[in-house]
C-alpha cells in the first residue's frame, strides 16, 4: 500500500502529533548494548535512548512487553517502527517495521492485539502483539477544507469498538469495529480537533476532548453527542488528554498550550471544581496510589500529584520533553515516552528516549 507521506504531510504531522500516541515484517532484537539516557538524579528512575519519532505505548502484563510506537524521522524516513520492549530493563525484545508511521495506541484487553493509528495516512492498522504481523488495516476517506485526509490522531478501545479522534476544522470520531476492522459510525460536528478520548463506568459515557475547549459527551450505544462540557469562564482553552477518577466523578483534561492548565470537572455537574496551573500534556490517573501524573514539555518535567489535596508530592527533571505516559498494571511503575526538539528542517536535535520510574 503506498504511503501518502510527503514532505508537506511531515509538517502537517508536527503541527498535530506536537501537542500530543497491510505490510511489515517482525525483525528479531538485535543483541546490542543498550544506550543509556543521562541519568535523573533519582534513583527510581531508569532511561534508554530508543528511536526517532516516539509516541505513545501500551503494555501486556501476561507477554511481560511494553510496547512503544514510533512515527521514526520526520525528513527523507518513510515508514516506522513498533517496538517491544523489557517493562523492566527497558532493552529492546523485538522490532516491527512498518510501512506507515506509528503514533497513539491501544490494545485489546487479552494483550493480544494492537491497534496504532497511522496519522499521516488517516489510517489505523491492527497488529498481532506477539508476532508482530499487522493484520489489518482501515483508511479514512474523510479529507479537510485543502483536500488532505484527516490525520488520525488518538484511538481508544472500548467494548468490541474503536474511538478514532480526526484532526480536522470540523474533526470527526470515527467507531470502527474492532474485530473487522470496518466502519461503524461517524460521528461528525466533533469541534475543531478531536484530541483525548476515554471512557467512563460512572456515566456509561464516552468523552472526548477538542482543540476548541469542549469535551464531548458521547452515548456509546447511540454514538451520539448529548453534551459538550466547557470551562464556562470566557477564556480559550485547546483541551488534550483525559484521565478520570471513577470513585469521585472528576474528570481531568490537560491544555498545553492556550491556557496551560490542568481542570478538573465533576462528571455529575459538568462544572470545573479545581485548576491545576501549570503547563501540561500528557495525564494519568493512579487508583492504586490516588496520585495523578502530568507530564510537562515546557519545563521539562514529570510531576506526581496527591489526588485528594493536588499537592505535588515529587517531581522528575529530564534533559529532554516528557510527552505520552502509562501506568503499569499493578500501579507501581510509570513510563514515560520524552522527546528531542525539532530543528527547521523536520529533523530532531537526536533520538527520543524511553524512562521507567518506580513509584514504589
């Protein structure tokens, strides 16, 4: 299948994948020496440089793999890579070179099947978690006012289905099936940029950020917009990534960039109850510990939040940006995905890196 990738699609890439993760081969791990990131000062901390291009992860506690998807160089690169990865050591299990560029994933709830979406193509490709063989893939035909397909931005899986957010003015959700990979709805008038998505078991609902301040509230069943939750103080947000509290209703989203600032709705009321100032991208939310963790591209930090008061209890310095995070399973780790800035010309200052920080 012939990749859409152009220079002028590597700059619609960046715009959108900086405020953000049929034909490949699975390649064995190379028994290298692993290359090691300066050290924080904290000793919980482990970092490997891994690649070019990284995004976002996702891991299977029964393959004991953590999965990272990268988009790879950005200038004369075409394709990309999925790597597999030590939860623990970080060294690289195996590769998956793919002929489209990775960027947000998600995985099935046995940890068998990936699903990575392929921005730049307005595409998103199922993957076999341990073989590495990419099953299937679905190409969206929707195109912007220039005539350009809708870069596929998040995905997120959720009972048998896949939530697709389109970056467009007007964007678009697209619900694909997760087992045939064939479109079930569309649904349209998403605001401009659909960014976050999750889903929440206290409202039965389906929630979608947008780069126009709004979070969708979306019926699962009827794929329809019932809601759109909004700050409702006249200021500008580009809200980004979601995280939930299910025991208390709070509803987190993270703007990096127009209002640099953390808020936090109640699910019931769909008013803000808390601001978190700060520049923030990626979140999660730890029931295991009540902890929230942002990560801060600016400063170039991670932080660790007591989820009852909003304390920072501790905070991680790197060298380069923190962008996507994960949680382990059990709770007790976190990664973090960090990033090279770029240079004019679309290359990178060097490769991104990959951390792991016990939370123990």
């Amino acid at each position: 299948m012939k990749s859409l990738f152009s220079p002028r699609k590597a700059l619609v890439a960046l715009a959108v994948v900086a405020s953000f993760s049929l034909t490949a081969c699975q390649a064995p791990a190379k028994k290298v020496e692993v290359p090691v990131a300066p050290k924080p000062v904290d000793s919980r901390v482990s970092q490997r440089i891994l690649a070019d291009g990284l995004y976002e992860m996702a891991y299977a506690p029964e393959a004991k793999a953590l999965y990272v998807a990268s988009a790879q160089s950005f200038k004369d690169v075409n394709g990309g890579v999925i790597y597999r990865l030590d939860p623990v050591t970080l060294a690289t299990k195996g590769e998956t070179h793919t002929d489209l560029k990775n960027f947000a994933m998600a995985m099935d709830p046995d940890g068998s099947v990936l699903y990575i979406t392929n921005t730049l193509d307005s595409g998103i490709s199922k993957v076999d978690a341990q073989s590495g063989k990419v099953l299937q893939r679905l190409m969206f035909s929707d195109r912007g006012q220039d005539g350009d397909p809708l870069p596929a931005r998040e995905i997120f899986w959720h009972q048998g289905q896949l939530y697709i957010g389109g970056v467009g003015d007007p964007g678009v959700i697209w619900v694909v099936d997760a087992q045939t990979m064939k479109l079930k709805a569309h649904i349209k008038n998403a605001g401009k940029w659909v960014t976050g998505i999750i889903y929440s078991p206290v409202t039965d609902r389906i929630y979608a950020a947008n780069g126009g301040g709004e979070i969708l509230v979306i019926n699962p069943r009827t794929h329809k917009i019932e809601k759109r939750l909004t700050a409702g103080d006249g200021k500008e947000y580009l809200f980004l990534n979601l995280a939930e509290d299910q025991a208390t209703g709070r509803l987190l989203v993270t703007d990096d960039s127009k209002a640099k600032t953390t808020l936090v709705f109640d699910e019931r009321s769909g008013k803000v109850i808390k601001r978190i100032d700060g520049d923030a991208l990626g979140i999660k939310f730890n029931a295991k510990r009540n902890e929230i963790y942002l990560s801060q591209r600016e400063s170039k930090k991670v932080l660790q939040l007591d989820a009852t008061t909003y304390a920072v209890k501790n905070s991680w310095s790197f060298d380069s940006r923190p962008n996507s995070l994960l949680v382990s399973p059990d709770g007790q780790t976190l990664y973090v995905t960090a990033k090279q800035d770029f240079n004019k010309d679309s290359t990178t200052k060097g490769p991104d890196s990959v951390a792991r920080i016990a939370l123990k």
